[in-house]
C-alpha cells in the first residue's frame, strides 16, 4: 500500500537511469511523430487548394443554399471530417499505441475513442463559432478583418480560461475535493496560497490516473474559479514537501501573472499571424481564382498560412514560455525556501512521466515550452547550496 505523501521522504532521490534510457526514445519518437503530422497535414492543404476540391465543395454546398452561416457549417463539416479521417491512424497512435507500448498509459481503448469524440464534439463547437464568426468579418470588413477577428479571440481566450475549469475540465476528469486523510495537505496548500497572496476556493483531486501514470497539478481558472488541482498519481507518489513545492511553482505563474500576459503575447502573434494571412487571401484571390477573400474556397489557404506562421513562430512563443516558466521555479524556490524538496520532485517528474531530463538543444528550443528538467533541477540544487 502506498504511503500517504506526508510520510515519504526525498532524500536520496534521483533519476532513474534505466528510465531515462526510455525516455529518450520515447522523446525521438513523439518528434517524429509530431513532424510527420505536419507534413500530412499540409500535404492535404496543399492538395485542397492545387487539385480544386475546395472550389468543387464550395460550388456543391452554394447550389443548394444562399444561407451564408449554412454554407460555412457543411463546408467546416466537411473539410473538418475528411482531415480528421485522414489524421485518424496516427492519432491512434500516437495518442494510444505509443503510450501503451512504453507503459504510460492506463487507457482501454474504448475510453481513449470516447476521449477521442468528447475532444471532437469541443471542436467542432468552438471551432464552428470562431469559423463562422471569423467568416462573418471577412465579408463585414473585407480590408480589416484580421484586427476585429483578433479583438475577438482576445475576447474568447479570456473568457475561456475564466470558464474552463468549470465547464471544460470536468468533461474529462472527475474533480473532487481532498480525501480526508489528505486534509492537512489541503490546509497546507491553502495556507500556501495565501502567503502567496493568490487566494484560491479551495483544493480538489482529479482522476488523471483512469488515462496515465504521469502525474500533474495545476492552479485553473481566474478570479472566483480559480482554484487547485491535484492529480491523484501525484497524491499517491510524492511528498507532501514536494507536492508543496510543485504547487508553488502553479502559484508563481499567476503571482506573475502569466495567464493575462500569456494572453496578451498570444494575441500579438494572432494578430501578425492574421494580417498575413489577409495578405495570402488576397494573393488567392488572383492565384486560386477565389471570387473574394470571404470565398469558403480559400479556407484550406486560410489554414496553411496560419499553420506555417505557428510553425515559424513556435521558438519565439516557446521562448517566452520557457522564460515564464523560469521565473514560476525562482519563486516556487524563494516562496518554499526548499530546494531539496523541488528538485526531487522535479526528479520524480522525470521517472513518473517519462520526460526526457535533458533533450537536445535543437529540440528544447523549437518544441519545448518548459526549460530542460536538468537546468531546472539543478537550479533547484544550487538555490540549496546558497
């Protein structure tokens, strides 16, 4: 029976070798995979576009309706679905096989394809809204659209994170408040928030452990939603000193108020993202014979350039984060005053989730959004030192 976190110890903890070997493979093949998903994905953009599927499916939906909201849902229906069959096999497996094959996964497959059609059913809800919203500027302000459509996803962005904890996350998970043999971690944590100056309305446990091993912990939500969130692999394998010291960290980011300025950096790289994205849209007007910047046609075009912007941008935007995520240690460090006790977590992090601790440098500053878990913990063992 696993000891309750206040009796665990840290000492002598440190990463596993053998683990870590795993680690690295499974790193190598979760790059791959993600490059091979972007290169399928723009390969059928660009097959949209070159070959006339998109003009012949625009033509098809416009020949039995004039209903402009009418027409962006069967055609988003339509290119959505083809993309999604397409993406299917591997989103198996990458989102099942891989994770069953190196053990981190505690899925049947029966929960990871309803998992699969809740995340589906999210998207097609904010996906048709922002699509028929985005539309509705394109043909309102044809010249200036990409400024009102990023005042729009400023708009949604906050009320989302506001909003996502309450009627988001418990699509997936179960969220219930601390066990009672955990009541004075909870009093903990709460008296942690506090001198933090972050109140919180209160700490829950959610079931992570149904879909993983991996452990996490989060603070969600903004003003009266906000609150902490524990994963019970978390609760079950750490310490109490070490689950203090992660939820510090969470406390950091909205002590720095990481969620508005993360916001605010976001929607500066939407809005370049969507003006030249105005500019490729006029271009396909001449090139693609779209018969406006509004056309449904030119929704594939739409998609490629922003997706080749993010790609363009995601070192400066995981640059950011990393930075972010640098000053969320300092203060998790200078709030706990226990080094020792954050880099073993930190270390257990590493074992438990089979995160590799120090991965390429090519790939930390392309694809990671957190610095390397080996700068961090030794961070975390220095600041002991001092």
């Amino acid at each position: 029976m696993q000891a309750p976190p206040q009796e665990q110890s840290t000492e002598g903890s440190s990463i596993d070798p053998e683990r870590q070997e795993q680690a690295k493979e499974y790193a190598r093949i979760r790059r791959r995979l993600t490059f091979l998903d972007l290169a399928l994905g723009a390969a059928l953009l660009v097959l949209w576009l070159i070959t006339g599927w998109s003009i012949q499916l625009r033509d098809w939906i416009l020949s039995w309706t004039t209903q402009p909201w009418l027409a962006i849902l069967v055609y988003g229906a339509v290119f959505g679905g083809v993309f999604t069959l397409v993406d299917l096999p591997l989103s198996y497996y990458s989102g099942y096989i891989l994770p069953h094959r190196f053990q981190q996964s505690n899925q049947e497959l029966k929960e990871w394809l309803l998992d699969l059609i809740k995340g589906l059913g999210i998207s097609i809800l904010f996906g048709g809204l922002i699509l028929e919203v985005v539309y509705f500027l394109l043909r309102a302000a044809p010249r200036s659209w990409w400024l009102w459509a990023a005042g729009f996803l400023l708009l949604f962005n906050v009320l989302l994170s506001n909003l996502a904890p309450v009627l988001l996350f418990p699509i997936f998970n179960k969220f219930t408040p601390l066990a009672e043999e955990d009541h004075t971690l909870g009093e903990r944590l709460l008296a942690l928030a506090k001198k933090a100056g972050t109140p919180v309305m209160g700490v829950f446990q959610f079931d992570i452990s149904r879909r993983t091993k991996a452990a996490n912990a989060g603070l969600t939500g903004l003003g009266n939603t906000r609150r902490i969130i524990l994963g019970d692999t978390l609760l079950d394998e750490f310490t109490a000193d070490e689950i203090e010291t992660v939820v510090a960290h969470e406390l950091g980011h909205h002590v720095n108020h990481d969620i508005p300025l993360g916001i605010a950096f976001g929607t500066i790289l939407t809005l370049g993202g969507l003006y030249l994205t105005s500019l490729a849209l006029s271009w396909g007007v001449r090139a693609f014979n779209f018969q406006s910047v509004s056309d449904l046609a030119a929704l594939p075009l739409f998609a490629l350039c922003l997706g080749f912007y993010g790609l363009l941008t995601s070192p400066l935007s995981n640059s950011y984060s990393r930075w972010r995520e640098n000053l969320a240690d300092r203060f998790a460090l200078q709030l706990t005053g226990d080094g020792d006790a954050y880099a073993s977590a930190l270390k257990r992090l590493g074992d438990q989730n089979l995160a590799e601790v120090d991965p390429p440098a090519w790939a930390e500053f392309i694809l990671h959004s957190h610095p390397a878990l080996s700068k961090r913990i030794q961070r975390a063992e220095n600041y002991t030192r001092l």
